[in-house]
C-alpha cells in the first residue's frame, strides 16, 4: 500500500505546479485584458469587461470578478454570462460570511442577490 500513497504525492504535487502555472497564465491575460480595457471605445467594454470577470472567477479572486461583472451588467442589462456568474459569486460570499459568522455581509449579498433577480424579470420582461 504505500506504494500507492508514494504516487499520490507525487501527483499532488505535480497538481499544486500545474495550479501555479494556471494562476501565471491566468495573471498574464488578466494584464492583456486591463491594457485592452484601458484603450477600448464605450461599446467595446462590455466583453472585456465580462472578460476580465471570469477570468478573476477563475482565478478565484471572488471581489474583481465581482467588480468586473457588475461594471459590465451597469453598462449593457442584457442577460448573459455575467449575470448567471453574478448570482454564483454573490452565493459564494454569501456563504463565505455566513462561516464567518457575519450577518450583515450575508444581507449584503442577499440584497444583491434580489436586485440581481429583480434586474433579470425586468429584462425578461423588457421594463427596463
């Protein structure tokens, strides 16, 4: 049997350096896309915006990927990827706060929650 537990660190291992390189690719794009934003027109924002947020999602930098998204939904209402990984991220640091023991922030993200469901049967229904 230890032979076995031998290869699992091995691939832990192997695991954590892939994480690594993930998180510098992840990092170097991150980079591409904040120069792209810094020179792009009003209308060209919006998918770079929504961009930059899965890219932070993935990165599991949950506070940018929050700030990009919502950037990106105060812009264009239109229902998307942006909304469906906002209601993901608000329900993470919901739960988040929620370990934490803090109240308050979960009523934040349950707020934003609301709005958010408010905000997508308005665009359903077109009153916007």
């Amino acid at each position: 049997m230890p032979f076995f537990k031998r290869k699992k660190k091995e691939n832990d291992a192997k695991s954590e350096m892939q994480q690594e390189v993930k998180k510098e690719h992840l990092s170097e794009q991150i980079e591409e896309y904040l120069s792209k934003l810094e020179n792009a027109e009003r209308e060209d924002e919006i998918p770079i915006l929504n961009m930059l947020g899965s890219l932070y999602f993935e990165m599991e930098d949950y506070d940018h990927a929050i700030t990009y998204y919502e950037k990106s939904i105060d812009q264009n209402k239109a229902l998307g990827k942006a909304f469906t990984d906002l209601v993901k991220l608000y329900n993470i640091k919901r739960k988040e706060a929620s370990k934490a023991g803090d109240r308050e922030t979960v009523q934040v993200y349950l707020q934003k929650s609301d709005d958010l469901m408010k905000l997508t049967k308005d665009t359903i229904r077109g009153n916007m």
